[in-house]
C-alpha cells in the first residue's frame, strides 16, 4: 500500500531533490551548472553521473555524500542509487574585449607559475604540481619558459631532442605521460642564452604556435624569476587563467613576491594563490619541526595580498634528490609529506581556477561566444 502512494520517479524529481547540493568552492547548486547528466530510471533503479568542473576536484567525496544523502532522504523510492562521480576541466573563457591572439586554443586552461626572485624553488613547485594535477586524473602539459635558466629537463630526466612534426613546428618530449618542452632541450648545457626582448618574445611565440601541442587541459608554464619580457610576451599571445606564486617563507623571498603580484595585477593576469616552499622540516632525531626561514611568512602574505594559500611544501632533502635524479617527489614517493602537501596544493589549484571559470562564463555577456 505504501509503495503505491510513492510519487513517480522522473528526472525532474531527480534534478528538483540535487538543486540544493552545491559545490562548496563554487558555491553554486550542482544541477545549475549542469553537472548531473545521464539520468537513467529503472523503477527503483536510479543511475547517473555527476560531472565535477575537475578531476582535482578536493571537494569529491563531500559532494558525493551530499548526493547520496539528498537521494536517500527525499526519493525513498529509490532502492538503488548508482551514482558515478566523474570530471570535466571546462575552459577558461577569453575576455570578449581582449586584444591578446590565443596560439593556443587546445588548452583548455594555462597557468603561470612565477616568483619574485630566484631561489625559492619555483621550477620544483611547477614540476611537481603538473604531475600532482595529472595524478588527479587530468590532462596536463608543462612548458619551461625560464630561457635563461632552464631546469625542467634535469627535474624530468629528459636528455633528448624534439623531433620535426612538420613544415616549422615540432613535437613536445614526454615525461611521465606528460608533454613537455624546454629551451634547455634545443641548446647545448653549458650555452649561454644572451638575449634581448625581441628575441626573447619570438621564442615564446613559437613555443606556444609552433609546438604541436595536444589537447590539454592545463598548461603549466615554468616562468623566469622576477617580472620582464617573458611575462609580457606570455600575457600577450594566449588566454591565460592565472598565476601561482611561489615564495619561500624567508623575508626578502615575500618582499619579491609582492612585486610578482603586482605585475600580474598590471597586467590583468588573476592571481590563484600562493604556494609556500621550503616552510620548515621535522627533525628526525627529535620529531621537532624545524622553521629555517621563519614560520607563517606565507600565510601572512596570502592574507595580505587578499589571495588563497594554496599550501606549504615541506623543507625535505628528497625533494631536491628526487628533481635531481629526474623523478620528482610526486612520481618518486607519492606518499611522502612533501608529495601530499604538492597534491593538495594542486587541488586548490583546480578549485581556484574552477572558480575563475564559473565567474567568466556568468559575467559573459548574452551571445558571447563559448
């Protein structure tokens, strides 16, 4: 008796009962932004997916129990739930004013991974996030525009040269499953790049245009320490979401690292957040942490500078040991502190530029183009 007095099971019951859950970094109903697809009722079988905005999504399993619990508590006709959590990068929308030409219109988002000075390790933070994005199920490619310093190849062991893909342009080496190129790769090691802005800006124009890049979903690129040409040339040639910056927690490091912010303000690159290596280590005598460089530097210039803290990378010699012998900590020891702490950081990563991308397509004026 009481199953016939039950309420037909529809899609639109379905849709109606998940319009409450929200994502908890978006902070918008996940049927509003389309991410439950595939409804498929089979009298009390009810199957679907949830398509999350990214693979890196760090709210997952909260989202995943909020559907269950809403199911469960609303639709108590369902007597089977299968419910498959998936993950879909969506692009970063190009401003409908921008004057900047996009070289690259396969990659769905490129982030710029800067830093005020040399020295705090941002070529190992940039490493090691691409593969923690990559870890998390989502494709990624990492370019190395440091032209004056190129380390991407040691930290990815990779000794050999790009290959012609056709008439001027050629393909990007594999690392660990991930397409990279370096300038480091088209020179000999000890060669010294001595080049003006000119020269500089058509290197970057032909990293981006003329390397056969595949579809991606994000593009980290490694830049220069301090603020110049690269920068400007990278602004200008493709549709950027944003940068991170990489700071130690040490006072002049966070000093450099607000003249970083500020040139991406100028320039009207978003600042996703901010990634504090080298912050302290555990004594393995004592089990004492450690703070060389001070404590707290990072997350006060976070706050200071009105973006997230994206996470702090602990002071680990295998850090270095691992870039050196061309396997980072990600890949070497996934599940050491460090390796978590880069995963995590790549998971606010995603969530930050999620949030970018939502705000772009609602701020996208009727008819703009997708």
């Amino acid at each position: 008796m009481l199953s016939s007095c039950m309420a037909t099971l529809t899609p639109e019951r379905v849709l109606a009962t998940l319009e409450a859950v929200k994502d908890p970094d978006l902070g918008a109903s996940i049927v509003a932004m389309g991410m439950i697809k595939d409804i498929h009722i089979d009298g009390g079988k009810l199957t679907f997916t949830c398509e999350l905005t990214t693979p890196a999504c760090p709210v997952k399993e909260q989202i995943e129990k909020d559907i269950r619990g809403r199911i469960s508590a609303s639709l108590p006709e369902v007597t089977e739930l299968n419910l498959t959590m998936t993950g879909k990068v969506r692009s970063t929308p190009v401003p409908v004013n921008s004057q900047a030409e996009n070289l690259i219109p396969q990659i769905k988002n490129v982030i710029l991974v800067g830093s005020g000075k040399g020295g705090v390790g941002k070529s190992t933070c940039a490493v090691n996030v691409a593969l923690a994005l990559k870890r998390l199920g989502a494709r990624v490619a990492l370019l190395d525009c440091d032209i004056y310093g190129p380390s991407i190849p040691i930290m990815t062991g990779i000794t050999e040269r790009p290959k012609l893909a056709g008439e001027n342009t050629i393909k990007p080496l594999v690392a660990f499953d991930m397409e990279v190129m370096s300038m480091g790769f088209l020179v000999e090691p000890n060669q010294a790049m001595i080049w003006r802005g000119p020269i500089l800006n058509g290197i970057i124009v032909q990293f981006l245009k003329d390397v056969t890049w595949s579809e991606q979903d994000y593009l980290v690129v490694d830049l220069p320490p301090g603020t110049g040409d690269v920068h400007l040339s990278i602004a200008q040639n493709c549709s950027t979401t944003g940068a991170m910056l990489v700071t130690t927690p040490q006072k002049v490091a966070l000093a450099d690292v607000y003249r970083a912010k500020a040139m991406f303000d100028q320039t009207k690159i978003p600042v996703l957040g901010l990634l504090e290596n080298m912050a302290g280590f555990i004594d393995a005598a004592s089990g004492r942490r450690v703070d060389i460089f001070s404590q707290g530097g990072g997350e006060r210039a976070a706050a200071e500078m009105c973006i997230p803290l994206l996470g702090s990378i602990p002071l680990d010699p295998s850090v270095c040991e691992s870039g050196d012998a061309g396997k980072p900590i990600v890949v070497a020891q996934p599940e050491s502190a460090a390796a978590k702490a880069f995963i995590g950081a790549a998971e606010k990563l995603a969530a930050q530029i999620s949030i970018r991308n939502l705000i772009g397509e609602a701020s996208k004026p009727l008819g703009a183009a997708k």
